[in-house]
C-alpha cells in the first residue's frame, strides 16, 4: 500500500506532493517494524535518514510493553564532512571501498541503478568511479 501511495505522489506537482505527505502521508515501515520485533525488552532502535509520513501507524502497545528506547534524527553532514572526508580519500583508512559490491565508471550508473532496483547480479552497494 505504501509502495503505491509513493508511487502516486510521485505524479503529482511538487507542491501539492509537499502538502500531502506533511498530513497524510505514509512511509514504508517494514525494516522500523522488524526493529519492533527483535529488539530486546528494554533495547534501543536507532533510526537515522529521512521518515517522511505523517500518517504512520506505530505499534505503541508493543513499544510500551518492550519499554523500547527510540533515538532518531537525520545525518548532521554539514557537521561531519570537513573531519571525516580526508578519512575517506587518503588511503581508504575507515574501509569503506569494501563496502562496495560493484565498483563501475560514473557512465554505467543508470544502468547500476535499474540493476539495484531489480535486485540484480547480488547488487548491495555500489562505487561510481567518475
């Protein structure tokens, strides 16, 4: 229901698209729902990124019960890039090229993406060499 409900929003003017998804809108909430499920009683779910729905039905019955600690927030990057950029070109010190299933030329990148979205070739993440 959410993937449509993306899907239709996406066809419409951007400013009424806006406007909808502050009062109505629906995120897909699978991965939040699994968190749920298999942090211990007590625990703490991270969520880090961008939850868009205003709308989202949460199981508060089971966060209470669990006593589940929510921590949340977007990626403070302008904060971060200056200290943790040098750390990603010189050298590959935090290991992050290994992180990378693919590595192929900024030129194949549509073709990376269609090959993500249909979940191909073992496809995780992908390293665009311009």
């Amino acid at each position: 229901m959410a993937k449509a409900a993306h899907t239709a929003v996406g066809l419409l003017p951007d400013a009424l698209a806006q406007r909808l998804m502050e009062t109505a809108g629906v995120d897909r909430l699978a991965a939040l729902h699994t968190a749920i499920d298999l942090v211990r009683r007590g625990g703490t779910i991270s969520v880090s990124g961008v939850y868009g729905g205003s709308a989202d039905p949460m199981p508060m019955l089971t966060l209470f019960d669990k006593q589940i600690q929510l921590r949340m927030g977007q990626a403070n990057v302008e904060r971060w890039v200056d200290d943790l950029l040098p750390l990603l070109i010189d050298g590959d010190l935090l290991g992050v090229d290994s992180f990378a299933t693919h590595h192929l030329p900024l030129e194949e990148g549509p073709q990376a993406y269609d090959t993500f979205r249909k979940n191909g070739d073992g496809m995780i993440k992908t390293l665009l060499i311009p």
